[in-house]
C-alpha cells in the first residue's frame, strides 16, 4: 500500500485531509514525500500511525500524549508505554469516581428542589439537611 495520497490515507481512516494535515503540523505524522509534482506520498507506516492516533485518542489520550507514545514507541521501550498506560488508567478512574460524586450531588440538589427549597434550588448547592 506504499504511494498513498493524502485522500487515500484520510479515506483509510475516516477523518478529513484537513485531519491529516493538522496531525503533521502537530507532528504526529510526519511529512511525507512528494512526487515530482508536489503530491503528498504516504507510506504503510503513516497508515499505521493514523489508525493508533484515532485508536489513543478513542481511549482518551490526549494529542500530545499520543505524541508522547509514538515517540517511545520508536525508542522501543514497552515500559515507557505500560507506564504512560497506567497513568491514564488512573487518571479515567480519577474522572470516574467525580463524575459519580456529581451525579450524586445532582441526585441531591432535584431532592432539595422537589422539597421546595427553591433557594438552594436556585443556587445549584446541596443542603446537607434539606
């Protein structure tokens, strides 16, 4: 599949030739070879590359942390990739365990404005005794 434009490369992933190009001023893919009229040629690899951004991005890694994985990935060092996955981990499970408390907190304040305390209501606090 080497030779690839950059329509091709985009088609392959589902994203927009706009995608690709930002992906390259971010460095995340690099710039590709041209053919002698100025075409974009893109390789096996960038195909590769694309697939991991949308793949690290859907499992909530920022762009400069996925930056961060291709360049330890060319370094050949699994455990730089382990550890970066662990603190992802902790970090989804951080968001998760806020995201509970709110709802809760929600759950809550719809108890408080049922009750009629319509102050508490208005101001988006929790009664602790409502």
């Amino acid at each position: 599949m080497e030779g690839l434009t950059s329509g091709e490369l985009a088609d392959s992933a589902g994203v927009t030739v706009e995608t690709i190009r930002y992906y390259e001023r971010r460095g995340l893919l690099r710039e590709p070879e041209r053919t002698a009229s100025g075409y974009r040629q893109y390789k096996t690899d960038d195909v590769w590359r694309l697939a991991f951004i949308r793949r690290a991005q859907d499992h909530g890694f920022t762009l400069a942390e996925i930056g961060d994985l291709l360049e330890i990935r060319e370094a050949a060092a699994p455990d730089g990739v382990r550890s970066r996955v662990e603190t992802k981990i902790a970090e989804l499970e951080a968001n998760v365990a806020s995201t509970r408390r709110r709802i809760e907190e929600l759950r809550q304040l719809v108890c408080t404005c049922s009750a009629g305390h319509v102050d508490a209501c208005l101001d988006l606090r929790v009664e602790e005794d409502a």
